[in-house]
C-alpha cells in the first residue's frame, strides 16, 4: 500500500508497491563479439525517485557497482556513473515514471584493450524493460534518452 504525499503529489493506492525497484545497468558491447557485457549497475526503490523527482531538478548522479557489489572505477579510481532525470505522474489507477538517461563516465572495458561500446538498460521489478542505443568507441557516452514506465497493477 502506497500512501505518499509530498507538497504536489498526494497518492493512496493499494495496487503499487513503493518499494519496488528500478534497475540501471550498463553495458559493453565489444567490436569483435555479439555478447555483451555487464559493467555495473545500480538500484533505486519508486519511493526514491519519486523524493529526488522535481519539475526543474537536474539529474541525479547514480555510482555503479559490479554484480559483487564493488564500486566500479576507471584507471584514476573514479567512480562510474550513469546520469539520469525521473517524473512521476500519478493518475487515478495508477502512476507513470519516466526516466530520461543522460550519460555515463569514468567507463573502464573490462579487459582494458581497444575501443568502448556501451549501452544502457533500465528494468523495473515487473520485468518492463529499455535500453539506450550502442554508443560506439566511446569512454563518456551520452544518450539523452526518455522512457515511460506503468508503475501500476498489470
């Protein structure tokens, strides 16, 4: 049972779980091969986006860990990171939450050798998905990129 308010959303629902979560994960996509592989991601509950979502908030700046949970660095031990901006909107049955991916930096390839790909994947708990198109040879990539998720009952 979600029951939320802030100065301009107030929100009673029994269908939407609050502490449902949204994963960020990046990835690299080498030249010479279709597999990809996990760099690092990061999770936030809906009830944290929607405390960091306002109508003129700049991005919140997400650290990615490894699937070990490690904080992931490049060479200079900087954080990676992923750029990201939500709006929720809640409507009478249900809310909508989308997530603008900005960017990513401090990228390091796994192996160390050659030319970075990377793309971006957002999932929520209920197994709704999108990624970012490949950014190709590129160790800062920016995607500025929207998606709108239902984050009410299926």
């Amino acid at each position: 049972n979600l029951d939320f308010e802030r100065e301009d959303i107030s929100i009673s629902c029994a269908v939407w779980d609050d502490h449902e979560t949204i994963r960020v994960q990046l990835f690299e996509r080498p030249q010479s091969s279709h597999r990809v592989k996990l760099l690092g991601e990061t999770k936030c509950k809906h009830r944290e986006v929607i405390k960091m979502e306002a109508p003129e908030q700049d991005s919140a700046v997400f650290s990615l860990v490894t699937g070990e949970g490690e904080a992931l660095s490049n060479e200079d031990w900087r954080h990676t990171s992923v750029r990201l901006k939500f709006r929720f909107e809640p409507t009478e049955h249900h809310a909508n939450l989308t997530v603008h991916v900005e960017d990513a930096k401090n990228l390091k390839r796994l192996d160390g050798k050659g030319a970075m790909n990377t793309y971006c994947r957002v999932v929520t708990q209920k197994g709704q998905e999108f990624a970012t198109k490949v950014v190709m040879n590129n160790a800062m990539p920016r995607w500025h990129t929207t998606s709108t998720f239902g984050i009410g009952p299926s």
